[in-house]
C-alpha cells in the first residue's frame, strides 16, 4: 500500500490527508464571490482550493445540448462561454488562497489552460475524470513534471493503465470517482482504494460527488485515501452548475471535524463494495460520452481532406455521438471524408 503523496514539500497520509475544497466554477467568474468562497473554506478547514480553469472550445461542441440550471435551460457551450475569465482572474486566486495557508489546484480542460495553469507555477496539476484519456493534454502536464491529481470516475482499468503511461515519471495520486450528480454512496466501492494503490503501486485519494458530508470521505481515509476532494458552495441553492451537490461551509466542516476525529464512520458494507474495478452503475451510460473523442468543429463533406483545423478532441455529453479515442487524432487527420460528418458529431472508421 502506497499511503504517502508529497505536494508542496509537506507529506499527506490517511492520518493526515489533503483535503481539497473544489470551487470548480461556482465563483461564476465573480472576483469578490470567487474571495468569498476561498474565505469560507479556509474557515471550514480546508487544506486546498481547486478551480476549473475554462474555455468552452476546449471541452464541447456548441451543439452538444441543453442544460437545466436554476434560471432556466442553456446550452451547456454557453453556460461555460459564461465562465471564462482572464488569466489574471486566476492570480488572485492563487494569491488569495495560499495567504489562507491553502494549497491552490486547478484542473485545465485543453492545451491553451494547461499553458495558462503553469504559467502560475502551481504545486501540482488536476485532471478530471473525462480527461483521464485526453492523449494530448496528459503529455503537456507530464512535461510540467509536477505531481498530479488524476481522477477515474467513469473509466476501466485499461484507460487509468494507459493514462499512467503518459505521464510517466510524474509523481500521481489517483483519485477513485463515480461521475454521476450526485453519485449513489452505495456504489463508491471503496475497497477498490486498496487495490489501485497495490496495482499501480501509487497513493490513492477519492473525488465525492455523494450527498452526505461524511460517509463515503471518512470511510475512504480508512481505506487509504490520502486526499479527500468534496464540492464546495457558499449555497446550494446558488445557481453554478455544481452547486446543487456540493457542501456549503458548515458540511464541509463537519466533514474536516469527522475525518480528523479518529474517523468515527461505521465500516458500512454497501459503500465498502467488493473492490473490483469497474463502471458504477450510475456511470454507465456516460461512458464515451463524458471523456474525450475527436469531433467535426464544422460540417465536412465526401472528398474531404481532414485537416488539424476541422477537429477538435472534446466531451460528446449530451446529444452528439461519440468518435474516435484521441489517441486516433494523428492517424485521422490527412483522410478523406468517405460520408457527410455534421458539424459537431464524432467521427467514426465508416466516416473516413
């Protein structure tokens, strides 16, 4: 069991995990609601703030559907239109965060926010659960040579092997996820944590996404986890997109007080599971739909060349269907268009 991950020269353990308040993009690109949330989770004993550093080019076609959020439906490419922000945004952040005695993360989406993410010199780099395959994106950050933080919601073993091997020699900790908003306590399975670390011989952690504060973190630090990653919110009734399943300040603190209280959670066998590496129930049907495949950015027609410029690896999400992994993208451009590809859909074999 490999229960130690080095950041920012201080050790963490399950004795004393990392635990990571994740703002994402609920500071809805608002500088003092963005120093809000940071004050609220340092007063809630966070160790770490992480955001999401967002282009909306970089994650999804704008016709990849609709979104229902507080105020009404949106297309989801708009909804992160919304939420990008200036670089310098992102300096203050960092600067307000590490004056709280925080560690700050962020989690870039493409090649343009990994560049802007290092540019502000972090401690270590995110990679979220849909950019476990993003072939490009993981042989930047392993250039960076910093720690990482690599989450496997929706993912099998093989894509989490394949992801390590990118970003060999890079020192990682892999977070256990079940990309589901919210995601069932009882499929969280956290004896996998165990088997992971004995796997791939690295530190594990867990990203919640499940309603209660303390189940499923205080029962993954008895597991092994040495990082904890929990949704934060000043609100849940704010209108960010996860606002709806994160925890305001006074869950997250008694989340902080259970972990650091002897771990005071019953081993409950449902959340325990059996260990075995697999798609959650409730993930399932994201699979190849939430991580990443090569996309159309325009309509292409028979006898088309396919250049750079007409794709674009990005999350298929809600409508379009998926396409080729991105370790394909090379082998892809340079064909020729053998059937009309519609502007924003995954391109296929029987495409080109």
């Amino acid at each position: 069991m490999h229960n130690c991950f080095t950041v920012a020269g201080k050790e963490y353990t399950p004795e004393d995990p990392l635990l990571i308040a994740e703002l994402g993009t609920g500071h809805a690109s608002d500088p003092v609601k963005a120093a809000e949330l940071i004050d609220a989770a340092a007063e809630s004993g966070a160790g770490c703030i992480k955001v999401q550093i967002v282009y909306a080019d970089e994650i999804l076609h704008p016709n990849t559907g609709i979104v229902a959020l507080p105020g009404g439906n949106i297309r989801l490419y708009d909804q992160f239109k919304r939420l990008e922000v200036d670089p310098d945004f992102f300096v203050a952040m960092k600067e307000r965060t590490e004056s709280k005695g925080m560690l700050f993360l962020a989690t870039p989406f493409g090649l343009k926010s990994a560049r802007e993410l290092y540019a502000l010199n972090p401690c270590a780099v995110k990679i979220a659960s849909p950019e476990l395959n993003y072939t490009a994106l993981l042989k930047e950050i392993a250039s960076y040579k910093k720690p990482v933080f690599l989450s496997s919601g929706v993912s099998k073993l093989g894509d989490i092997e394949s992801a390590l091997e990118l970003l060999e020699p890079v020192p990682v900790c892999l977070f256990h996820c079940v990309t589901a908003y919210p995601a069932p306590e009882t499929e969280y399975n956290l004896r996998i944590l165990h088997n992971l670390s004995g796997i791939f011989g690295i530190p594990t952690g867990v990203s919640d996404h499940s309603a209660d504060p303390c189940r499923v973190p205080c029962l993954a630090v008895k597991m092994g986890a040495v990082a904890v990653e929990k949704h934060f919110c000043l609100s849940r009734q704010d209108p960010g997109l996860d606002d709806k399943i994160a925890l305001p300040p006074d869950e997250f603190a008694q989340m902080v007080r259970t972990i650091h209280d002897n771990n005071r959670t019953d081993l409950d066998p449902a959340i325990l599971g059996d260990g075995v590496k697999g798609l959650a129930p409730s993930e399932k049907a994201n699979y190849t739909r939430t991580n990443r495949s090569i996309h159309a950015v325009r309509d292409l027609n028979p006898g088309e060349i396919i250049t750079p410029e007409a794709i674009a690896i990005l999350r298929t999400e809600k409508i379009l269907r998926p396409g080729l992994p991105p370790a394909w993208e090379s082998a892809v451009i340079g064909r020729t268009v053998r059937s009309f590809i519609p502007a924003g859909e995954g391109i296929r074999f029987e495409d080109i």
